[in-house]
C-alpha cells in the first residue's frame, strides 16, 4: 500500500565508521525490499555519486542525495519527499561515520542530523569482524551520543562464526539496542575501488548487477525484513508539514524549447537527477549524448552540460574520437552556453595526461598523488551562463588531478572558505570548473543557462 508522502515509511543506515559495510547493507536492503514487490525510494546522505547507481540498479528508481550543506538544512524534506513520491518505502544511505559531518560545522551534513531532518529511525551497521564485547559499549556510545537521534536497531557485518554471533548478539542485548540482522564476510558482495571511490554502476555492467543481486540476497537472507519495515513504518510524518520539492518555475516557461545536450556514459557519471529536471522545467529539450561513442553533438544542440566523472580513465578513448572533440570545440567557440564540472572541465582542457582534448580552454590537466576533498563555499567572480557575478552556492571538490592554470583570466569561482583563493574558467559561453554544486539550491542557475540557450 502506497503511503501518504509526508508519512512515507523510511529509515537510514549508518555506521560508526567508513568501512563497515554501509553500502552493502543499504543497497542490499533495498534490493531485497523491492525484490517484495515494494515500491522502493533510494537516496544518499551527501555528496556522492557513485552509490546513488547502485541504489537505482537495486530499486529502478533514480537515486537521489540529501546533502544539507550543499542544498541547505531547509530543503532535505521537500528533496526527500520529492524522490519518495508514489513510493511504499524509503532507505537512506548514509555518509562516513553516524556523527561526521562538514569539517568544522558541527553536525551539519552529518548523517544524524538527516535523520533528525526526517524523523527516521537509524539502523547502525556494525563491523565486528574484530570485536565481540567491545561492541556493546560502541553501540552504546552512539545511541546515547544524541538523544534526538533514534536508533531503532543494529546489524552486525562480518560477523566469523555461530559462536561469534553468540558473543555480539548477549552484548548488544545489554544494552537494550535489537539486533535486525547479522551478515557473515562474503566476497560475492565486494564492489572494486579505485582511486576515487568504487567504481561506477555504468561501468561494471552485469558485474554490478551480479553484485547488486549478491547483496540484496545476503541481506534478503541474514535480516529481519518485517522487523526493518515495522521500524521504517514507526518513523511517522515530516516536522513541520514538508512539502515535496518540485523543479517546476514560478513563472510560465516560453515555447521555444532549445536543445541541451549533457553528457553520459561510463566516463561522465557523476550527475544530480535534479539538474535535468530543473532543465525541462525551464524549457529545455534534454537530450544525452556519449563522449565515448558519439562522433558529434545532437543535432540542433543549443547548449552543453558536462558533468563529473573519470575521463582520465578513459583518457585514450576520448582523445582518439576526435570528430566529437571538434563538435564540442565548435559548439563552445562559437559562443554556446557550456556548464562544466571537474570531469567536464578536464575535458574542455587543451590536453589531458598529454593526450589531446577538446582545446576549448588553454589549460592542461594531468593526475596528482593528491587527494582534493571537501565543502567549498564559493562566490562567483564573472558573470556567466550559470550565474550572475555575486551569486553565492556552496559546492564540493573531489578529484585527483590538477588543471594548469587553475584559473582564467575571468575565473568562475572565488572560493570563501576552507581557504580563499579564485578557481575555474568563465570565457565566451564557457562556465568549467573542479566544483561540484547542486542546482535545487538556487534554481535561477537552470533557468539563467536555458534563457542563455535560446538567446545566444
């Protein structure tokens, strides 16, 4: 039965730490949900990407982000509700550690304050793969740490033997905290990593189905499902009679419909499912292409989205398909509206771990051993097809390459904090840039692009 969506059942998954299995858990419980024929709704506490593919291939809904430092505190219900919409229930997946949030702002963007946001019960995912006792004081500590934050349960993750689970099981008893699940160590489940995280759905094909099917029978097979969905139908309404978010503009949209082309595929993976939603809101006509076997831009392309994701992965093939290269130069020379991110930016550089780009902008991007992480508060410098100079966004760095020069003569970003210093390049219609923003912040940012689509 289809609830309500203020009252929708849902609940998150946590963990104490990166590592314990979060992400198995989360994704495998929303396999095994929807493999009971519910209606599943998948979302991500923070900024990544990359598990937001796996919910959707475990659901065949869009995965979506609850990040409240990049979208602000006010808008995780109406986001959640947004994506929860028609849904019989709901899992959120969380980020890093229950407690760990922006670095330096307390619990803001952390998972426990997501799930005081929502009024979801929390199910802590335990690692005792190197502990039996000791567990009961670490699940203690959590569940006193904040008493605002509920948490309805515990499953333990890599647990060795029958006798082991014993062990867990009379400790966590102790503290009056419900074990709703115990899985053992499996390979079957174990999703590669590279250097920025695991390695996307879109491009592991029937390996990530495999895995995905993996974990929703580990957990299918190792949880109490009634008792998971009882403690997700408990979470009750939304504080403060939320409202879905929706992408639709206050004003009517003109007919002209100019083409907006944005790029998929395995090396352009990284994308917020509102961004396009804010686009055709706007009146855009979004179509996808991919840089990895499209020899050129749709036809008719008025403007250009190019996300995040690895190119430097696939540095050789982009190099080598040469005709597409020249569509996208042609196209961003000429004056067209083109929003970059990271992956999007190293694209539109001149040359890329020495192999040839796009040659949009005179810049050289290459690999770093350095890891660039974090929030960034940014304001913009130049007046683009993005935003007006003065526009302030919060946004997120993830990547390690580095662009030489990091900046133009027009730089888009000045970024205020951790350190201030100016990023990115505004040149023509061009907007690139390493930052990662999410567009239902500040919904002018698709509105500005689409009327710059029509006009330019």
């Amino acid at each position: 039965m289809t609830s309500p969506d203020s009252s929708v059942p849902r609940l998150v998954v946590a963990a104490p730490s990166s590592g314990s299995g979060k992400t198995t858990v989360a994704t495998g419980l929303m396999a095994a949900l929807a493999g009971r024929g519910l209606a599943v709704s998948p979302h991500k506490v923070g900024p990544d990407y990359i598990d937001p593919g796996y919910h959707a291939l475990a659901t065949g809904r869009v995965g979506r982000n609850l990040d409240a430092y990049l979208c602000g505190t006010e808008l995780v219900g109406p986001l959640f509700l947004h994506g929860a919409r028609g849904c019989d229930i709901a899992v959120v997946e969380g980020v890093m550690g229950l407690y760990d949030g922006a670095a330096g702002e307390g619990e803001l963007a952390s998972t426990a304050q997501v799930a005081k946001l929502l009024r979801a019960p929390v199910v802590l995912v335990v690692d005792a793969s190197s502990q039996s006792r000791s567990v009961a004081a670490l699940v203690h500590g959590f569940v006193s740490w904040d008493p605002d934050v509920r948490i309805g349960g515990v499953i333990l993750n890599k647990v060795a033997s029958d006798r082991h689970e014993a062990l867990l099981r009379e400790a966590v008893d102790s503290v009056g905290v419900p074990v709703l699940g115990v899985l053992r160590r499996t390979a079957r489940v174990d999703v590669p990593s590279r250097h920025l995280g695991l390695v996307p759905v879109a491009e592991r094909g029937s390996e990530a189905v495999d895995a995905v099917t993996a974990m929703g029978a580990q957990v299918a097979a190792g949880c109490d499902l009634e008792a998971l969905v009882g403690l997700a139908r408990a979470a009750g309404p939304l504080p403060g009679g939320s409202a879905p978010w929706t992408p639709v503009p206050t004003r009517s949209v003109k007919k002209s419909k100019p083409r907006v082309a944005v790029a998929g595929g395995a090396a352009f993976t990284f994308s917020y499912a509102e961004h396009t939603e804010l686009l055709a809101a706007a009146g855009a006509e979004v179509v996808t292409f991919d840089p990895l076997r499209d020899e050129e831009l749709p036809e008719g392309t008025r403007g250009l989205v190019i996300g995040g994701g690895f190119p430097e992965v696939y540095a050789c093939e982009l190099s080598a398909n040469e005709g597409l290269r020249k569509s996208v130069a042609g196209l961003a020379l000429g004056g067209a509206p083109v929003a970059a991110e990271c992956a999007g930016l190293l694209y539109l550089c001149r040359e890329l771990d020495g192999l040839p780009m796009c040659g949009v902008l005179d810049a050289a991007a290459r690999m770093s051993e350095r890891l660039t992480l974090g929030y960034r508060d940014a304001v913009a410098v130049s007046d683009s097809a993005l935003a007006g100079a003065g526009t302030r966004l919060r946004g997120h760095e993830f990547h390690r390459t580095v662009v030489e020069p990091g900046a133009g003569a027009s730089p888009a970003w000045g970024m205020r904090a951790p350190e201030r210093r100016v990023e990115g390049f505004v040149e023509r219609g061009v907007h690139a840039s390493y930052l990662h923003t999410h567009w239902a912040a500040e919904p002018g940012v698709a509105r500005r692009f689409v009327e710059r689509c029509r006009t330019s």
